[in-house]
C-alpha cells in the first residue's frame, strides 16, 4: 500500500512525517523522516492547500526508496565506495589528487547530508561556501566540481542514486562561484633570468 504520510502544524509552519527505506548495518530498514513543507500563510491556510507540496515530497521519496543506499551518509559513501572504486581502477596520481580536494574542500563542508540529499543548489550552494574560505581560480573550482561530478556518475550507474539519467547528475549543472579568479598565465623566464638562474646553480656544492 502506498504510503500517505501525515502533515501537521507547529508554530508557524507545516511539517510532513512519511517513512523511507534506509540502509542500517548493511541492512534495509523503514525509517520515520520529518521534512519542512512551508510557512503557515494566506496560502497554506490549511492541510488540503499543501497537497501539491506533498505529491512532491512522496514523489521524491518513491525515487529514493528504489535505491535505499542513497541514504547512506555521503561521507561514509565517497569513503567507503567511491574513493576506494578510484584507487582500485585510477592512477595512483589521480587518487592522491581526488583524496587531496576532498579532505580540504568537500569533507569539511558535507557531513550533514545523506547522499540522496544533493541537488543542483546543494552543490552551487558547497562551491560558494568555499569561496567564502578559499580564494582559488576558475580552474580549481572546475576541478572540485569533476569530482563532485564523478562521485554521482558512478553512484548513478550503480543504482546508489535516484536519477533518471547522467543529466540528473547534480554537479553537471552548479555554478562557479561568481568571485573564482581567473587562472594567471604562465610566464616565460627571459634569457638573462635563465643565465642568472645558471650562475646560482653553478656556485651550489
């Protein structure tokens, strides 16, 4: 039987109580979840006016529920199946490099969510809270973003997360922070620099 959840009000806004299935020591289990639907107002003045944000939300949980590993914390995810998947099937070089950006760019900044929980303004949303932290060009966000990219193309292929398609990949869409520099040009060394740099070599033990 499909479930019908229940909406209530505390305060001054709407809540929806459904069940969802989850992952729980390797096990699948029902869990209650409790999700924000929206302020109490002229137009949610009562539980009718909130069906369409209740198909929505029970829309979204059917999606979940046909890969209950999209509950799994993202953290433990991208640790204990992703990075492992790149160190089996990448370069070494590659895997130090993902292992790098995400301990000091994404891991800090995501041990709320669950792996079902990214949508395109969640990852726009984690780029522009780096930002705030790091001052990094266009270049090193693109590359934060691939990452972000990869871990949901293969959690896609391997049924871990609900979409319909690679174009539901949350990261292909989310926008470079506005204030990203841009990438300095390489300089080249001009000839009396080249000479100089000779010379210390030269006097070196």
């Amino acid at each position: 039987m499909a479930q019908k959840g229940f909406v209530f009000r505390k305060g001054k806004s709407w809540f929806f109580k459904y069940r969802e299935k989850a992952t729980q020591n390797g096990q699948i289990v029902s869990k209650q979840r409790c999700a924000w639907l929206a302020f109490y107002s002229d137009r949610y003045r009562s539980k009718r006016d909130l069906a369409d944000l209740v198909a929505e939300k029970l829309s979204s949980v059917k999606e979940a529920d046909k890969c209950p590993v999209s509950s799994s914390s993202f953290v433990d995810y991208v640790e204990g199946t992703y990075l492992p998947f790149v160190l089996r099937t990448l370069k070494a070089s590659t895997y130090s490099g993902y292992s790098t950006y995400w301990q000091r760019y994404l891991k800090p900044r995501v041990g709320k969510y669950a792996l079902r929980d990214f949508t395109v303004a969640v990852v726009s949303s984690l780029l522009e809270d780096i930002a705030r932290e790091h001052t990094l060009n266009k270049y090193t966000f693109g590359k934060i973003r691939s990452i972000l990219s990869g871990i949901f193309t293969y959690a896609i292929g391997k049924g871990h997360f609900p979409a319909r398609s690679e174009s539901d990949n949350p990261a292909r869409r989310a926008l470079i922070p506005e204030s990203a520099t841009k990438p300095g040009r390489a300089k080249a060394a001009t000839r009396d620099e080249v000479k100089a740099i000779l010379a210390a070599l030269s006097d070196m033990p």
